[in-house]
C-alpha cells in the first residue's frame, strides 16, 4: 500500500483481467466501447458540472470535449470491426524442397496498461480518453492514474464506467484507478504493468520515461510533452491575410487558457508588415483566463515574468486583464536572431495563454530556424498562391515535427483514421506513435508469429481474418 | 577522433546523405538494394573463403548465408515495390460545417541508422544484412559498427558495397563504417543518429540500451539479445516420434556451433521417456566446434563449467571430442523444479553448443513452467494429434515470445513478409519490432502527417501512393 492506493491489490486485479480481455472477441469489445460512449454521453451534463467545478474550463468547450471522447470510443470501435488493426500476414507453406511451414503473423494486447490523465483534457484525455479507447480497443486492462486537477471528474467517469463495465460482465480489473503520485510510480516500476502513456510536462514525461527505461525489464511507455508548435507565416499571406491570420492566431493560442499541446507557441512574421498590429490588436482582445491548477498558474507566470524580463524580449501586447487567480493572454515579440542562443527560452513550450513573434528579414532565414526548432507535435505554414511552391520548406519542418498543417491552426485536431498526434523528442519520447486517431491502438499490440500451427490452435478472430484474407 | 574512428567525419557524411536517400524514389532505392544483391552474390566465393577464415563457420553454411543475405535484399525491394511500407493514410477533406481539411499521413524516413554487426551471421547481420537493407531501403543512411570477429570479411564487403554506391551516384555518407567499440559508443550519444540497431550479448545490448534511453533526446533503439528458445515435447510426441525429435534437437541446437539467437536451449521432456536416451545418443554425434571469437568460447566454457557444477545438474551426454580451441557439444538433464529459483541459471541463454534437457512428470506442470521462461525469440511444441488440442499451452507462451513453432525448430528462420524475429525482453529491447523479415522496415520509419497541403507539395512518391490508393 502506497499513500491511499492498494497497488498490489490494483495491478493484481488488471493482471487477472488480461487473459479475459485478451480472449473477449474483438466485436465484444467494441460493444464495450460503445456503451462506454452512450454512458458518457447519457451523463454528459452532470460531467460537464463537475469538470467546470474542476478546471475553470468553458462549459461549452467540455461539452464539446464530452461528444469528442465519445468520438474517439467510437473510433475504435471502428477500428476493431476492420481486420486492418491485427497486422494479420501469411507466409503459407511451400511443400518444397525445401518444404517450408506457415507462418501466421498477427498482433496481441500486451497487457495490463498505465494510463495517466492529462491536465488538460479531463475527457479526451481522462478516464475514458483516448489512451483508455485504445488499450481497451487492443484487449489491455487499463489503470488508470487520475490527475489531481480533476479528481471529482474523473471519480465521477470510473462510477459511470464500472457500472457499464459489471453490466457487461468485464472482471473489475478490466479498468482500476490509482489516485496517488507515489502509487503511480510504483506501478511504473512494476513488472505486471506492460505498458504506459502520459500526457504532459517535459519534466514530468521525462522523469517517468527513465523510470521505465531503467526497468530490470525495460516498459514500453509513450509520453506526450512540450511542444511549441511554429507558425511560419509567409511574406505575401502576411500582405494579403494579415487580419485573418491574426485573428486565427488568437483564436488557436488563447482559448482553454493556451494550456492545449498542440497551441502555437512560435509564430514567425515578416519585419514591418502589418501582420504585427494586427496580432497584437487581436490579442487584446482575448480575454482572461483561470489555470487549470494552482501549479500550472504559478509556472505560466513565471515564465513569462522571465521571457519579459529578457533584453531580447519586447511585449507586443496582452490581453483583457482578468479578476483575482486569473493570468492575461500575452504576445512577445524578439528578433529572429534571438532564438540562435544554445538552449534559447523562446524554443521551450510556455504552457498557457503565451505566444511569442518572431520577426524575419527574408524567407531565406527560415530554413535555418525550421532546423532549430526542437520536436513538436505540429509546424504551420501560411502561404499565399505561389509561396512556398517548392515545398522546402514544407520538407524541412517535416523532419522536426508529426503534423504539418497548410494555411490552418494546429489546434482542433480532426480525429481520425490518419490522424497522427505525436513528434520527435521531446514533442512525444516516441516519435513512431500517436495518442490520437485510429494508430493510437499501436502503442498496445505487439506482433507474434505462429508457425506451423494448426489452424485450430489460433485464435478465433485470427481465424475468422485468415478466411478473409484469404479470400 | 576516437581511437581509429573519425567519427564526426563518418556522421557528418551520414547527415549530408538523407536527405539524398529520403528524397530517392523508392523504385530507385529498391534498385540499388538489387544492385547490392548482385554484387554480393559474384563476389560469393571469395566472401565465403574470407569468412571462413575469420569465423571457423563452415563454407557450405557461409555460402548459404550469402544467398540468405540477397534475399533479404530482394525482400526490401520487393516492399518497396508496394506501398504497403509507406503507411498511407487519409482522411479526406469535408465541406463541412464543420470544414474539414484533408489530412494525409504517411511514414518517412528517421536519419541516420547507426547499425551493429553480429558475431554469428557476417553477412545475414553484417554489412549488407538485414538492418542495413531495412535502413536502406526506408531511405536512411546507414553506418555499420563493424564486428571483430570477422574484420576482412567486413571490409571486403564494405569495399564491395562502395564501388556498387559509387557507381549509382549515391552519396559516400549512404553507407559509412566505424570499427571501434569507443567511435560506436560515440556515434551512439550523439544527436546526428536518429536509430541504432544491434544483435548480440544481453550484456552489451543492455549497456547500449541504457545510453540511448539516457540521451538528451532518447534514440530509438533494437537491440535483439538473449533467448532460450524453450521447447516442450509433449508425451505423445515424445513416445511416437522420439528418434525423430532427437535428431531434429540435435540438428537444431547443433550446427554453427550453437551459436543462432533461436537455438533451442531448454527442452521439456517426460520424465523417464525413451526420448532421453534418443536425445543423448544424437548428441554424441554432435561434431566439436570453433567457436567464432576467444571470448565466445571463454564464456561458454565458463557457463558450462559453473552449470555442471550445480548438484541439480546431470551431464546427459557430450558430442565428439575436438581438436585444440575447439568445445564439445553438451546436453545437461535437470529436473523441472530446478527452474524454480528465482534467477534459476537454466533460464539463462548459455551462447554456444549446450542444451538443458528439463525433465516433467505432468503436462499439467508446464504451464507454470511456461509462465517463467523469460522473454524469448521463439517456444516450440512438439505435439502428436490431439495433444495440446485446447492450445492452453501455446496460449501461455505466446505471451512469452515472439515466434510459436509447431511441431518444427527454432533454427532456419523463414525470411518473408510475415516473419516475426522479436520477442519480449530480454530478448529483444522492444516487443513491438522485427529485425528480419518485412516488417524489420518498420524500425527505420516514423510517421508525419499533412493537413490541407496542396498535392504539389507532397513527396512524388506519395502523391503518386494517393492517386492509387484513391483509386
């Protein structure tokens, strides 16, 4: 027992779990997901109370991220009604010489999961988010581990689901809970959980990750964290849509209090154009907002007292001052040149309402500063007609981040079949894998080889997809 | 410069040739992995000699490797003739509300592949093997740490493989060497290699391990280690087939000295079977070996030596006596419960010509013998009909390792579009991923995805993939 979690009897509980799961035909565990959904949305305004309650967040905005988590259980639910997530291939046997037997190539759940919610995203990435819609998705038990920034929420979530989950007779592993730090880190450290994810800070994503990495048993763990997200808006967009592309900006950067992974951190904007003002009117008018935690609040502040306090740093203006616990969205604005110091603060994610401008003389200069970004989850590129035809920049950003998005925000990710929400380090410790979309269920398979096996000693669903692809 | 290696130099080079090799048309990657087949297989009989030389392997089974290395060659051609590798996927743009923009996701190549040579297989895992095909033909650059158990055989193949580059105008950086474990160590914690690969020793593998999870931004990295290859013999099939089976071990555990990553290196069998003694007499057959360096063959000395020490140890049977620097085949008896110690010295890869034979009362027994193999590349079961008809046993093991035999050995991989040469550790650093087969590709590759980018400035390649994905 650590602190108020039973680690042992939880891990204990997922480990039983696993065999059912991993037996439980994959049809029946989209139901699974689907009822999860309908239960989700059946409570949807009790948990919009409760998450309002918790974070400060918009009603509206929760709403909205109520109907996506249900989308994302959905999704896999999809996923799992395809043959496409077993990786199923088939070498068949040559009667030789050299005879030669069958090999069945196939993917399993790997086992019981640790999931950790994000701050941010108390659905879509909480109790029943995406990383829980994947695991479940692949047959893995999940634990969970809760974030204190929305404990009533979460608490809430695991009631509605372990009633939905005893009524389809899942074993109670199916889906734990542990609520302490200490817990969680225990259960990291242990070998019955065979998997992790987590969203959230650099510090914190790194820490766990050498926590995995240094397992006598090394723990596969996919970690999301900082991001700063460049916008490299083009001389000619920045003449013809420099209002539109101001307003997109504080429409992408200040809502949800900046705190999003994917918010723009870095915008690059020609010298002297009229994009600046445009920005900077834009952002006063974006109003204040509560953080998501005290803690959250106390570093957003920091940092920008310490970017603001820099020779380099000009504040190019800041948004609707807000009432007691509240922070101002804030535009700075520096010299291109100013990111060119090893370790520059302008290159860290700033997590809240922050945006920085950074002012280019020449499209000539970008190449070097795309290479300079560190990994991000996303890069955007505003371009008029013509602009940016020979796509190089296009191809340098590609090797630094997992998104690229034309002439369009990062924020708002479009969930989906080819979604890909993950980046080099340190955007994700694992730039192969995605949190989001219908690839997220990845991070829980792993493949096996049959061969020469009897065709009745495979599983039943591998079965069933052989007849299939056989044709 | 560390030691004989300029390491910056041959990673300099590495970084100058990707974005080369990333922008290759794949058809002429494929090529030029062809071009490597033909060269390899002209230059055969002079390869083989130098191998010989250098490993003490036996010519027929060297000449066999080099045809083994070009059809890895051709397989990652031929994946590069589909589309399958590239990961495609889309989700197409809506009009909306809400407008939706198009989001194409798709694999590109990771950079520099820093890839270690094995001991065992100078060409299958060497210079052209299947980590320097796979990396190829992602379109990454490779470096090769060469291994100094066969220097000569390495640099004629290094020489062979740059005239064939040189002649197909690729850059010198597409295929560089580094000799020195220093210069690899170098080359391992530094930032311009993107993905490193390695087969050999639990010790080195876990060594390397820990220095790509502890760089400032983690390296991907496939380390394929120790495995014990369990075979169970179920009483049936030991009754019915014993003679058979006894041959089949000792032809599988036998050659090349015992010196394969699937050698079969524990054998469950029923307790007072004629299968034991068939076992010891095909083991007394087993001719006596060189093992492939000085420091092979002292540990397997060393482990041998302390395993026949233990008082649960029997010696079964030796093979035939050798010559100078040469070791004797052993197979060793146990009973079950000598597993049962936590770090049992049984379940430890013991690298070289050493079977343990595992004697069982029950087939009941042997699922919680299953469940304490350590993570393995592969489990066979030798069945008669109707045995193992449930597939309890098989069941179990696959969630012990990465490839289930049937009724067949461990040994002679089959390279193709399904195999799976992985497992769990410590038999591979990650689970999830190959080495040989197809999908090795998969370790070199990272997906990015582009939303609402014209066609135009997609990669030729992939805009060609859409048109016909798109139908």
């Amino acid at each position: 027992m650590t602190g108020d979690d039973d680690v042992a009897a939880v891990l204990d509980a997922a480990t039983a779990a696993a065999p059912f799961l991993a037996a439980l035909p994959p049809d029946r565990r989209g139901r699974g997901l689907l009822e999860l959904a309908s239960a989700l949305e059946d409570a949807a305004g009790e948990l919009t109370e409760a998450a309002v309650a918790d974070t400060g967040l918009d009603a509206e905005r929760l709403r909205g991220e109520i109907t996506r988590t249900c989308t994302q259980l959905h999704l896999f639910a999809d996923v799992l009604a395809g043959d496409d997530w077993l990786g199923l291939r088939v070498d068949e046997a040559q009667p030789g010489p050299p005879r030669l037997p069958s090999t069945v190539r196939f993917r399993m759940p790997m086992g019981p999961a640790l999931v950790y919610e994000a701050s941010n995203f108390p659905f879509a990435f909480g109790v029943l988010g995406t990383d829980t819609a994947a695991a479940l998705a692949a047959g893995c038990p999940v634990v969970v581990k809760t974030h204190p920034g929305h404990l009533a929420t979460s608490a809430r979530t695991l009631e509605i689901a372990s009633e939905i989950l005893g009524r389809l007779e899942w074993p109670d592993g199916a889906l734990g809970a542990l609520h302490t730090e200490d817990g969680a880190v225990a259960a990291m450290a242990d070998t019955r959980v065979r998997v992790a994810t987590f969203t959230g800070s650099l510090a914190a994503g790194r820490a766990l990750f050498d926590i995995a990495a240094l397992r006598a048993d090394p723990l596969p763990f996919y970690a999301e964290m900082g991001s700063v997200n460049p916008v490299f808006v083009l001389p000619e967009a920045a003449r013809t849509r420099g209002r539109e592309i101001a307003e997109g900006l504080a429409g992408s950067f200040g809502p949800s209090g900046g705190q999003l992974c994917t918010k723009p951190g870095l915008v690059f904007v020609p010298r002297d154009s009229a994009l600046e003002a445009a920005i900077a009117d834009a952002v006063r008018d974006v109003p204040a907002a509560r953080l998501l935690t005290e803690r959250i609040s106390t570093m957003y502040r920091a940092t920008r007292t310490a970017l603001i306090s820099l020779d380099s740093t000009e504040v190019l203006a800041t948004g609707r001052r807000g009432g007691a616990g509240e922070v101002e969205a804030t535009a700075l604005a520096v010299d291109l040149h100013a990111l060119d110091a090893p370790g520059s603060p302008y290159l860290e994610e700033c997590f809240g309402p922050l945006v920085v401008v950074v002012r280019y003389d020449d499209v000539a200069e970008l190449s070097a500063a795309a290479a300079r970004i560190p990994g991000s989850l996303t890069a955007s590129v505003h371009a008029a007609d013509g602009e940016e035809s020979g796509g190089d920049l296009v191809r340098l950003l590609a090797d630094r981040v997992g998104r690229l998005v034309w002439n369009g925000w990062p924020t708002g990710l479009r969930v989906g079949q080819a979604t890909h929400h993950g980046g080099p380090y340190p955007a994700t410790s694992s730039a192969q894998f995605t949190s989001v979309g219908a690839p997220a269920i990845d991070r829980f398979l792993r493949p096996v080889a049959y061969q020469g096996v009897p065709d009745e000693a495979l599983p039943g669903h591998v079965r069933a997809a052989l007849v299939r692809l056989r044709g």
